[in-house]
C-alpha cells in the first residue's frame, strides 16, 4: 500500500467495529463513491454528499475511509480537512498537526488552523476573532435581538418539528440541533414564514448573508474542532439563550 505524501509514516491501522452493520462494506461503497468522483463523475460526488450525513460514520470508519481517500486524493482539500479530523477524534492529534503543517507547506492551505475546503482566497487576514464594532450591521443585529429570541423561544415550544440534528456530526455527546433560514447554495427556506419578526431585522441589516440559521446547543455538548468551506467570509454568532459556562 502506498504512502500519502502529507503523512510522514505508514497509514493508522484502526479495527473496526462491526457489531452493529456491515462497516467494511460500507467504507468500501463510500470509497468507490469517491474513486468515481474523482474521475469527474458528478452523480457519484452527489450520491457520496447525499449518504454521508446520513450514515453517521463512527470515527473509526471515518478514520478507515478517510486514510484509503487521501492516498487516493492526496491534493482534495476536503478529504485532507476530513482525515485529520478524523486523526484528532481518534486521539492521533500529532499525526493531524503534522498532516495539516505538510498541506501548508504543499501550498494547499495558508495557515493549518485555518482549512477551507471548497475555495481558499490567498491574502486575506488570518485571524480567529474579529472586532464586531468594526461592522455596521453588527449594531442593527444585536438591537433586534429580543425580537429574534421571541420567535424562536415560540417556534421551540410550538413548532419543535422544524429543528433537525446537526448535519455534520461535528459534535460529541449532548444533543445539537439546527434550523436554517437560509442555505448557501439553496436560498431562502420555508421555515422563514415562521420567523417574520427575524426575518425584517435581518434584512434590515442592509447585508446579503450567505447563511442563516438558529443552533440548540445542549449543555454537555462539545463541538468539535472543525473550519468553514471558505475564507472569503465571516460567521456572526447572536447569543439568544445561555446558562452561562459556554467557552470555545
């Protein structure tokens, strides 16, 4: 079996844990899924996107799956992003370092902490945080928090059905669920019709967002260590209910 250039030794050989389905053959259609993507085949890159979320692959077979794909596409910032993730929940975090320090150095990514995975914009500042007073639409958006934390206190009790589980299994233990307004790529989506309130203040922010969306988040959860699909934009977190003890 070949070698990833990324890695600096042999590949992580994990067991999986078959007690529950068929992983073998499960990483093994995800993987050809992904063999086919590559040879420019873009119903298999929409058959591997659709079962991904909704296999929930345990981090054992992300980690199988992944180690096959990066040998396969040792360039593909996704399948890179997603075996390092994989390296650090399978408590290989110095494997992963290394992995995202050779992508750098490939001059696939501008800083290791910092890995979009569909389009890198080389220039721009690398940074954690950012000062929100720096941003006009900031100020109108924290004015008409009330109006928001309202709706979705009402759409929580009465309309409990919009909320759907995380989608990208990016959290451990605790409970996380979503519901999006907006959605790159799809627009606006008919949950909006539940949020009018939400709706006006955002728009009255005189900015064309890319995405939008409400996050539950339960205490105990922790998310995991993950980063955008691109550096061109900024992601704005409104607090709207907290018990306080939240930390990132």
């Amino acid at each position: 079996q070949k070698r990833s250039p990324l890695m600096p030794s042999s590949p992580i050989q994990q067991p999986i844990d078959v007690t529950s389905r068929n992983s073998t053959q499960l990483i093994i259609d995800l993987y050809e899924l992904l063999v086919s993507a590559s040879n420019k085949n873009p119903s298999a890159l929409a058959k591997f996107n659709e079962l991904r979320p909704k296999l929930k692959l345990t981090d054992k077979e992300k980690l199988e799956l992944y180690e096959k794909a990066v040998l396969l596409l040792p360039r593909n910032l996704f399948v890179i992003d997603q075996f390092g993730l994989a390296l650090m929940s399978n408590g290989f975090d110095d494997l992963a370092k290394i992995l995202f320090e050779n992508a750098v150095k490939m001059g696939l990514w501008g800083h290791p902490m910092q890995r979009p995975v569909s389009k890198f914009v080389a220039g721009l500042p690398r940074q954690a945080w950012h000062d929100p007073k720096k941003y006009e639409f900031v100020k109108k958006l924290e004015k008409g928090w009330k109006k928001i934390r309202e709706e979705l206190l009402v759409n929580l009790k009465e309309n409990s059905h919009l909320f759907t589980e995380e989608a990208e299994n990016l959290h451990a233990g605790g409970n996380w669920t979503e519901l999006r307004l907006k959605s790159s790529g799809h627009g606006f989506m008919k949950a909006c019709d539940f949020f009018p309130k939400t709706m006006k203040v955002i728009r009255n922010c005189g900015e064309e967002f890319t995405s939008i969306k409400f996050s539950a988040i339960q205490p105990g959860t922790h998310i995991r260590p993950h980063t955008g699909p691109t550096n061109e934009r900024l992601r704005v977190h409104l607090a709207l209910v907290h018990r306080g003890g939240a930390r990132i």
